[in-house]
C-alpha cells in the first residue's frame, strides 16, 4: 500500500510548516494561504492543532507574499478558481482531512477505498496562474455492479461557507446517477446532513458510534463449534450471506478481510449454512469491530464475544468502536435534529455494558419525486446565488431529473431496510461503506 504522508509533511512527526521552501507540502498545506471572507483569515503565523484532539499544535509559517484573497461577493464554487479533479496522486490529502477532522481512518483504510474505483473518488482544487491548492475530498464507493455510497465529504476548515462541500456532493450524486447506480446511501453527520438535503437525500433511521471495552468479553465462551475465524473459503459464502441482509459489497468485504489480521469470524449452523459474521480491524485511534451482521441477539452475541476475545488479546485494556442503529438501545435517548452534543444519548445497549455512544450519524438515501425537482433547484439558486440559466443549475437540474428514475426501487429498499432489515443485529463502524 502506498505511504501517504512523507516526513515532512506528517503532522504526527512535525512540529512546524513553513510555507515556500517545499513544493509538495505547499500543496497539501495551501489551505493556509488563504484569506477567506466568510471564515478565517489570513495570518502569516498561528498555531493549529492539526491531528483533531490530539492537544498537540504545530506552528503555521506563511510569508505575506503567498497570501491568496477569496472573493467577497460570491462562494468560491461559484468562481471558476474552484476544480474538481480525479483524486489521482492526491490521496494524502485525503488522509490529512480525515486526521483534522479526527477520523479513524488508518492509510489502508483510504488506499483501498479509492482502489475500488479510483475515478469516483474527487479533491477539490483552488486554482490560479500562480497557485494549485487541495482544499476538499469526496468518494463515490461503488456496492456492486448497481448501488453506490457516499462519503468522504471532507473540507479544509480554513475554507468553510464558500460552498465547497455542497459542489462536491453535488458531483458525487451526478458521478453515481451518470453511472447507473440505483441505490445511493450514505451516513451523515450531524453537519453534513443539511449539505445531503440539498441534493435530494431524506433521513431514515439513526446509527450511533460507540466506544466499548473488548475486555468486558474477555472471560466470557461462545460455542466455538458453530464460530470459527474466516478463513480464505468461507468468504463467498459470507458475501451472500451480506448480500441477502444489505446490499451487495462483494469488493469492500474482500478488501477488509485482506486488511483484518485474522480478525473476522462466521457463524454457521449444525448444517454449515451462515447465519452471521463479523469483522474486525485496525483503527488510527481504536480498532474498529465492524461490519458485522447476525440473524438474531444470541448469534450475535456469540460473534462480538469471538471479536472482542481477539481484540483484547492483543491489547489488554484498549477499547474499540462500533456503529450500530439505535434500535438496538433499550433507552433511545432525547434526541435533537443537526446537533452534536445531544441532550440525552441512547443507553442499555442489548449486547455491551460497556457500550458508551459518542457520536451520532442518519442513514440518509437519494429520494427525489418528480415534483420535487424544481423545489431542489430554487434552493440551489437562493442558497448559493445563481443565476437560474448558470451551466451548474443545468447540471443540477439534469442530474435532479435522473434521480427520479431511482425513486421506487430506492424507496422500496428504505421500507425493507427500516421495517425488516433492522430485526437482525448489525453493525458498520469505519469507512466500509464510505
């Protein structure tokens, strides 16, 4: 796998910038250069905590000289200094973002994500005479031959309000429809699900991310008859298994397996046919468990008691994460709309006393009915100032109408997902789906 972030440029090893002594890291660390209007402004020195939460600040040099000004009276991806481009060889950027903004994700996870298809997957560009600078990523990550997810939607914070993540959204829906996919879904974040909205995209249910203790599991057995670890065999037979619970992944779930070591499990029943699985790997922060799907609580049980042993064995008192729906709580909590801290969160998960959720996410799937297209477009228009007859609110409008061919199949699945789907156990946790 390829190394993403040189040793000048890693914000793990560095404990300064300065801007104009290197081509590549004024690549990656352009962001400072800029003067925006609706957020930050320029400064030739501050101090950043660039690995989010890590309470370590490196200090940011940049002579007055490359110091780029933001246009006043309209968004950045409004200007014709915005691109969008093929990641290409621009996948530390990638990993950067997800290290401001206190992702998870360790360089593989982003490596073999953008390998699933490398043309769907986008960073943002400023450009001009004398600059090229990264400003946001976005990926397109295909679920078989028909659905896709979204994710990825990642901006520079120096950059924020110039309508950067609303255009890189916009060109992951138009990437997916052009290619026919069918299902488009994605999770969002509380600040990302305004942005969704925007392109089409309804809520359907909440996931919770949570931190539990592998350890608690540690001097629990499970019936090592019926759960085994997965070996290179049984992996076709857990990818239909997946298929027939969610959509099919077939490419992503070959990849986490190749990424796990040796950390993935599989229940099978007295007649050898699979009734669940689950999934481990490595994490930047924590290891992930995930995904993991179970026909019923026992089942379930017995495969996070298989996964937590792992983890616990090889680090004795660590913690690990775990994204499951909120179903799965006996206390749903109090729960308010687009906020970060909730005022009560979820509680009494049915298989961990440990289980303590930090953050949440809404299951999100692209729904557009006819008669919603024109609504889409006029607040395409106010909220950004277009004018009506701008090549975008074309593009936005044409890709708006090809959404509606995906409306009863999409909508049909969201039912599915919700009313029937929801009765197994499951779990994602992580960037397998975007």
């Amino acid at each position: 796998m390829k190394q993403l972030l040189n040793t000048q440029a890693d914000p793990n090893i560095i404990t300064d910038i300065t801007l104009g002594k290197d081509a590549a890291v004024d690549l990656l660390y352009g962001c400072f250069r800029i003067n925006n209007p609706r957020g930050d402004a320029f400064a030739t020195q501050r101090d950043v905590e660039i690995v989010a939460r890590s309470g370590n600040k490196i200090r940011i040099n940049v002579p007055e000289t490359m110091k780029i000004d933001l246009p006043a009276d309209t968004k950045l991806a409004n200007t014709q200094m915005f691109r969008l481009e093929n990641i290409g060889k621009y996948r530390d950027t990638m990993y950067l973002l997800t290290l401001r903004a206190g992702w998870n994700q360790v360089e593989r996870d982003i490596n073999r994500m953008i390998d699933l298809d490398p043309e769907g997957t986008f960073v943002g560009k400023l450009y001009g005479k004398e600059f090229d600078i990264l400003l946001a990523t976005a990926s397109v990550l295909p679920l078989g031959r028909n659905n896709s997810w979204i994710g990825m939607i990642l901006v520079h914070p120096e950059v924020r309000r110039q309508g950067i993540a609303n255009a890189m959204m916009q060109a992951c829906v138009k990437y997916a429809i052009d290619s026919g996919k069918i299902i488009n879904g994605l999770d969002a974040t509380p600040m990302g699900n305004t942005v969704y909205g925007a392109v089409g995209y309804v809520n359907s249910y909440r996931i919770w991310r949570s931190v539990f203790q592998p350890g608690e599991f540690a001097e629990q057995t499970y019936d090592t008859h019926h759960v085994t670890a997965i070996k290179d065999n049984d992996l076709s037979d857990v990818i239909r298994y997946d298929a027939d619970a969610f959509l099919e992944r077939n490419a992503i779930l070959r990849g986490l397996f190749t990424d796990s070591q040796d950390g993935c499990f599989v229940y099978r029943n007295d007649h050898g046919a699979v009734q669940g699985y689950c999934f481990t790997r490595p994490g930047r922060l924590r290891p992930f468990v995930g995904p993991f799907v179970a026909d019923t609580e026992a089942i379930a049980r017995a495969l996070l008691i298989a996964a937590s042993r792992h983890l616990h064995a090889g680090n004795p008192g660590g913690t690990a994460l775990i994204d499951t729906p909120e179903s799965k709580f006996s206390d749903p909590g109090i729960y308010v709309e687009r906020v970060f801290e909730q005022k009560k969160k979820p509680s009494g998960h049915r298989l961990s006393t440990t289980l303590t959720p930090v953050r949440d996410f809404t299951r999100m799937y692209q729904l557009v009915r006819d008669t919603d297209v024109d609504k889409l477009v006029e607040q395409l228009v106010t909220a950004e100032g277009l004018d009506k007859q701008s090549p975008r609110v074309h593009e936005f409008r044409e890709t708006m109408a090809k959404s509606v061919n995906n409306y009863t199949i999409t909508r049909g699945f969201m039912e599915l997902e919700r009313q029937e789907l929801q009765k197994k156990f499951w779990g994602i946790t992580g960037p397998e789906k975007g």
